[in-house]
C-alpha cells in the first residue's frame, strides 16, 4: 500500500516522531565528525563471522560495541536530559537503534552493551530487530484502528500529555519516576546508522532526553599516502549531533575518537568473542 492511500492512517503511525520534534524540544545543536579507516574492523569481523556461523556479527554490531565501550568513559551522554535545569543519571549502558519497516520505524535495543561481548550483543541486536519487525506494524495497526473508530481520541491524548509535561514540572519526583521507566523503554543512547541506504551525510536537531546522538554514513573507499605509496582505504564517517547546552565540542570529540580507536583496534578494544 502507498502512503497515499492512507495518509490518515500514515499520519498517525507518526504522532510519536511529531511530538518529539516540538520546539520546546528541540536544543540547540551542534555536529561534529570523525572518520574511522575499516581496514581491521572488517577484517575482524570476517574472521569472527567464521568462528561464529550461528552468531553472525554485522558491522553496525561492531559500532554498537564500540559505542558502549566508549561510553563507559563518557557516561554524561547516557544521562536523561529534561531540558531545563535536571539530569538523571542512567543505571546501564542500553544501546537503541532504529529499525526500517518501510513507511513504519521500529526500534532495537541491546542493553548492558558494554558488560557483554561482541557475540552476545550480535545475538541480542538481532533477536530485537526481528521482534521489532514482527510487533511494530501490529501494534501500530492496532494504534490506528482505535484512533479512526475514536478521531476525537487524539486529541484528548495530546491534551493529556501536555498536561502530564506540566505535572512533571511541578512535581519533581514525579518527574524523576517517569524519566526512569522511559530509560528502561527506550535505552539510554541512541545510534542511527544510515549507511546501509548509502547516505554520505545526515544533520539534523538534537531532541532532548538526548545530549548526544551517534549517527553513522555510508562509508567510502578514498586514496590515502601511506609509506609513499599510494593505497585505496575504506573510511566511515562518525557523526555527533549534541546540546551545545550540556556539552561542548572537545567532550563530544574524546568520545568520538575513542570509538574510532575502539574501532580501529577491535581485537584489543572490542573485548574477547567467543571461538
């Protein structure tokens, strides 16, 4: 089905994305980059995928690792954001990414990503992007039947989330309950990996819970001196989008390159994987 044919029913499969994009969410935002040479990643990755047939390992698994490794050093950027004067600190490294489902998006999740190994995170990666595609769209179709047989439903809910915005405002402890049950729902850091749609550069606004969000673009083979000879290297662009509010553009570049090196280096930095 065209998303033409159903622009009511497309509509409300984005309500979630239209409401995070309001104003009042939106920080001020800043992107910084780096740009990793795949030359050890992918020749690890093929020997793990050897030894490990029934645990295949892709390379976005690879930069989820990288990034909880990362993470453990900048844990500022697990933290939840309210916008305003209050941060609240995450218990866990739960790494989420989005899944296409075409028209619809789903989400994956591997949590406590930097207490497991590379196996263990391409098994998880993989049993949540299969759970994404199998529930999202029912649960969706379940959302958008309800909102058509009720058209006013939608607005008492938007109203009933304004109101629960300014609940959390006036009571803090409210605030700090609800703040936590949505870290357990949707993690508490966020990577995009455009890549594989062969997306050379994306921008755009940091939303708040976030301070920082990792987006990764299609990589490219470049010419690259080395020795005095000339060799054809495959390079990822790393991608920081953050709130100039919270952090600045040195703390989002240490952490960046400790990705990169995590990278880089994957038999060292990506901890032990099993034979």
């Amino acid at each position: 089905m065209r998303i033409v044919d159903d622009l009511v029913g497309f509509i409300n499969s984005r309500r979630a994305f239209v409401g995070a994009f309001d104003g009042r969410r939106v920080g001020p935002t800043v992107h910084a980059n780096v740009e990793v040479d795949l030359a050890a990643a992918l020749a690890f990755r093929k020997r793990f995928n050897q030894k490990n047939p029934d645990a295949r390992c892709t390379l976005n698994d690879m930069i989820v690792k990288a990034a909880g490794n990362a993470l453990v050093n900048h844990r500022l950027y697990t933290c939840t954001y309210n916008g305003r004067y209050t941060l609240y600190p995450a218990e866990a490294i739960d790494i989420r990414f989005p899944v296409d489902l075409g028209f619809l998006l789903g989400w994956g999740m591997v949590r406590n990503v930097e207490r497991k190994t590379l196996r263990q995170v391409a098994l998880e990666s993989e049993a949540s992007k299969q759970r994404a595609q199998r529930e999202t769209p029912v649960r969706m179709a379940r959302f958008d039947r309800v909102l058509k047989r009720h058209p006013a439903l939608g607005t008492v809910l938007d109203l009933a989330v304004e109101g629960f915005q300014l609940l959390n405002r006036l009571l803090p402890p409210l605030e700090r309950a609800w703040r936590a049950n949505q870290r357990k729902r949707r993690g508490s850091f966020l990577i995009t990996n455009v890549g594989p749609a062969g997306i050379t550069r994306m921008e755009g606004p940091i939303v708040h819970p976030d301070i920082l969000h990792l987006m990764i673009a299609a990589s490219r083979q470049v010419p690259v001196l080395c020795d005095g000879k000339v060799e054809v290297r495959t390079r990822m662009p790393l991608i920081a989008k953050f709130d100039h509010r919270i952090t600045d553009v040195g703390g989002a570049a240490r952490f960046l390159l400790e990705v990169k090196a995590n990278l880089e280096d994957p038999e060292h930095r990506l901890g032990p994987y099993d034979a």
